[in-house]
C-alpha cells in the first residue's frame, strides 16, 4: 500500500495561520461538499473565508478555477484519509476486501457525510465545466488503482469501484448506512 503523509490530519491549523488561498480553499472544500456548487455563491464564500473580493479573484479567477481547485484539494485529502483507513483495517496488497468494507463503513458513519464529492460535481454540473469530468476520472482511476492492490490475483479492481460507487449513491439516501455492518449487508457472501 501507499505511504501517506499522516500530518495533514494530525495539525490542527488555526484560521490565522493559514494563507488567504488556503482559508478559500478550505471553505470551499467545506461549503461546497456540504450545500453544493451551484448553492454556494462566490459572496458567500468571501465572506466565510474572511478575505477581500480582490483576494479572493487575485487566487482564483473564476468560480470554475475555485471548482477545479476544489476538486483537486478533495482528491488529496479524501486519497490520503482512504489510504489510511485501509491500513488501519489491516489491508495489505492481495489480502481481500474486507477492509475496504471497513473503511467506507467507517467513512459513512462520519458526521456530515454527503458522498463522493466528484459524482455529486458530476451531477450537478454535468458537461458544462468538461475539466471536472477529467478530474472526476481521475479521481476513480486512483481509487480503483488502491483497490487492484487489495485485491488477490484474478480478480477485477474495476467490478469493486463500481460496487464502492454504487455504495457512495445508496448510503446517501438509506438512513441506515452509518450503522455498524450496512457495507458488508450490502453484498453478503463477498465480504468474508
């Protein structure tokens, strides 16, 4: 498996210490993973980030450019946090599944869980920004990159991202998903 830089999660960074771009960034990774892209407007965002209009543009030209950005800092972060919650559930390369069940348990149990922030972009803003598909591939090429290494031989990597996808979408709208074991109920017999 990977090594990933444990640090981004372990330091709590106060809003002084970060940059003006990182506290735009930040709220966006926030705002628009929680209400939306669409729902979340760039006013909005300057105000909840404590910087100037002429701040804000002088980092990111455009809502898209934040968009782009946005999904980039998700990508990091949500690739990292998956890493590691894969090893804590004991994964190692050809060992199964099993903690890939574990860590998305764990990972809808989360307060304020929404999904997966690329097919809710997806979704909402369709081919109009054709950039967030590109990234959004990208982001499930990765994903299903760190699965294959799960997975004994023979088996495909790209039948459990489309499993993990689905399980994103379904745990979004079953209220029972963030109880202990929904994951592996989802698919009895294959998690062992």
């Amino acid at each position: 498996m990977p090594q990933v830089d444990k640090s981004v999660y372990t330091v709590q960074m106060t809003e002084p210490t970060l940059s003006a771009r990182e506290r735009i960034l930040s709220t966006a990774h926030e705002l628009f993973y929680r209400d939306g892209i669409r729902a979340t407007g760039v006013d909005r965002l300057i105000a909840e980030s404590g910087v100037a209009k002429l701040t804000f543009y002088r980092h990111f030209a455009s809502k898209d450019a934040l968009v782009r950005a946005f999904l980039a800092y998700r990508h990091e972060r949500w690739m990292a946090w998956f890493i590691d919650a894969l090893g804590r559930h004991g994964a190692r390369v050809g060992g199964g599944v099993a903690p890939l069940a574990l860590a998305l348990q764990e990972w809808f149990s989360q307060p304020g869980f929404r999904g997966c922030a690329f097919i809710n972009t997806v979704a909402e803003l369709g081919g109009s920004l054709p950039e967030v598909l590109a990234l959004a591939h990208q982001h499930k090429a990765d994903m299903q990159a760190v699965i294959e290494a799960l997975l004994p031989a023979g088996q495909r990597a790209q039948r459990w991202a489309l499993w993990v996808d689905g399980l994103i979408v379904r745990a979004q709208i079953d209220p029972t998903a963030h109880q202990p074991g929904w994951v592996a109920q989802q698919m009895p017999g294959v998690i062992t």
